[in-house]
C-alpha cells in the first residue's frame, strides 16, 4: 500500500544496482533541446538527476510542438528552447536544477561535467562532442533518430568512439550542411516522431544510469540500432578504426 | 580475385550483387551502394550479421568472402529540431 509520504525514489531503490547517491550528485550535460533534449530531460528529472546544464541555443518554432513536452503555444518564435525546459523541469522535481546554457556546444566547457548526453542533430556537433568527451575521458551517450529508426551509442574512454562508425557518406552529409549555409550548420527538416524519440531518449537515460552507478560493464558499449517499423532492437560491434582521429589515426 | 557480394538495403528489401577486390575498401562499397539506389542525402553504415564494418577495413581484412549478404542502413541524424 502506497504511504502519502514514501520516498519518490522508492520503486526504483529496489533496482539494486542503482546508486541513487551517485545519480543525485551526477552533473550531466545535456547537448540539444529539441525532440530528444525533451525527453531526456524528463527522464533524468524523473530518475534523479539533479544537476543538468542544457545547452541550446535555438528558439521554439511550432513543429516542435508535437514532440516535446515542455514547450507551449505560446512560446513559439520567442522563448529559448534551453529555457522552457529548464523553467518547468522543476514542476516535475522541486530538487532539480536545470541550468540553461544558450550557446552552441562549440563554445561551451565541457569539461565541468561527469556525463554527457547528445541530443544533438547534426554530425558536426557529434563530432565535436565525441572527439572532446574522449579528450576529457567524460562518458559521452550519443542518441539520434531519423523517422521510425534510432540509435544509441555511449562512447567511454575505452572502446570504439563515434567516428571510428563514420565513412565518406557522413562527410558529404556535412558538406551538404556547409554548403547551404557558408559558415554555419544548416539543418534540414529530418522526420521524427515522439514515440521514436521516447524511445531512444529513454535507452540514452538508462545508460547513463548505470554509467553513474559504477555498472558501465552493463552498457551497450557499441551500437543499439532500433528500427520502429519491424519493432526490433539490434545491438551493432562497432570495430574501433586504426584510422580515427581519436584512435591514434590521423 | 573478385569476390562477388550481396547488399542489401534495409529500407525497402532490395539488393543487388557487386563485384569487389579483396583489397577495395569499406568505404568505397558504403558510397557505390548508396549511390546506386540514389539514397535520400544521409549519412549510412554496412554491416556483416551483427557488426558494423569499418569504413577503412578492407573487404580482405573485414573476413568478407563471396556471396556473403551486407546491409546497408541509415545512420540517423535527428533528434534536436
Ligand atoms: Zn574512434
């Protein structure tokens, strides 16, 4: 029988594994906050994260509003996303501290943080994460989505990194985004749906649950490829490249 | 020795059979596939079976022999728009 004053925490205590201590402690860095930020923001809250600073610069624009919870009508064209999420992450958790951070993660210190989750869209801002996170040995979990399919991937400092799973397809995707633009990121509109994106955000959140709670020997060290048309969840090896800048290559 | 190989592209089923060298490199087969199905703009992987295949491995040194079936899947991009 539920008691009007037990503990919040109560059910996921009885996980054993999870070290609550640990998890309230954690400083996450969380990098986007857009469909993906959502969603992980409210895990983490909801799981006990407490110290999270959300970088983003963007504001809301109306298509974000049938994928991310915390975002309202009337914030469309004038309220910073990173802002929004951090004003109403607190009525979920009065104890959460939810710094926004409005800038481009090119231009943040990353270094002041214990776990980084990317909730990022394009591959030059996964680059720059990984190749910084591997730098500052901060576990980095990477999650992306494109329509139905999502994937995870955590990179630690041991192991294979992002872009040891890159080739010449991805460079011309970010040629594609230079070229647009001249100096700056352009991103085009990528299909995306809230389910996919729960999805994904909630694999991302629980890794970084057992990341923290000094169970990285759980983690999906390589590749978790999700593909919601068939409904399945496949976990990829990614070979660490000779070749990776961040391997030694050149 | 050509080696002849199956791709196959996850998104709609289809495959087609390539010929490679053992020395032709990953990376090489990730662009012909994608081209050839004049992919949407995106970013994509191959993989054997459970593992990704690295892009400067290659066919030789990923343990490819013939008539062996790769998949070709996209690698998403979204999440923050
Ligand atoms: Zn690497």
């Amino acid at each position: 029988m539920l008691r009007a004053g037990a503990d919040r925490f109560n059910r996921m205590r009885m996980i054993e594994f999870l070290d609550l201590d640990a998890i309230h402690e954690c400083r996450c860095l969380v990098v986007g906050a857009g469909a993906l930020g959502n969603e992980v923001v409210k895990d983490l809250v909801l799981s006990g994260f407490r110290y999270i600073t959300l970088v983003d610069h963007d504001v809301i624009s109306r298509s974000n509003l049938s994928r991310c919870l915390f975002f309202r009508e009337k914030d469309v064209g004038s309220v910073k996303k990173a802002r929004a999420i951090a004003s109403r992450a607190r009525s979920i958790d009065p104890d959460a501290r939810v710094r926004p951070n409005i800038s481009r993660i090119q231009f943040v210190d990353m270094s002041d943080h214990d776990i980084i989750l990317g909730c990022v869209d394009n591959i030059d801002a996964r680059i720059h994460i990984n190749s910084h996170a591997r730098f500052l040995s901060i576990p980095y979990i990477d999650g992306a989505t494109y329509g139905l399919r999502g994937k995870v991937q955590t990179v630690l400092s041991d192991g294979p990194c992002l872009q040891c799973a890159m080739n010449r397809t991805h460079v011309k995707q970010m040629e594609r985004h230079f070229s647009c633009s001249g100096d700056d990121v352009f991103v085009t509109p990528i299909p995306s749906d809230i389910t996919t994106t729960a999805v994904i955000a909630g694999m991302m959140v629980r890794e970084a649950m057992k990341i923290v709670s000094g169970r990285s020997d759980l983690c999906s060290r390589d590749m978790c490829y999700y593909d919601g048309e068939k409904g399945t969840t496949e976990l990829l090896d990614v070979p660490v490249d000779p070749t990776c800048p961040n391997h030694g290559g050149d | 020795m050509t080696l002849v190989i199956t791709v196959k592209n996850v998104a709609n089923g289809a495959t087609v059979r390539m010929e490679t060298e053992p020395e032709e490199r990953i990376g090489e087969i990730i662009e012909s596939a994608a081209e050839y199905w004049k992919k949407d703009p995106g970013a994509y992987v191959l993989k054997k079976g459970k593992t990704l295949l690295s892009a400067s491995s290659t066919i030789d040194e990923s343990g490819i022999i013939g008539n062996d079936i790769l998949e070709l899947i996209p690698d998403p991009e979204g999440g923050s728009t």
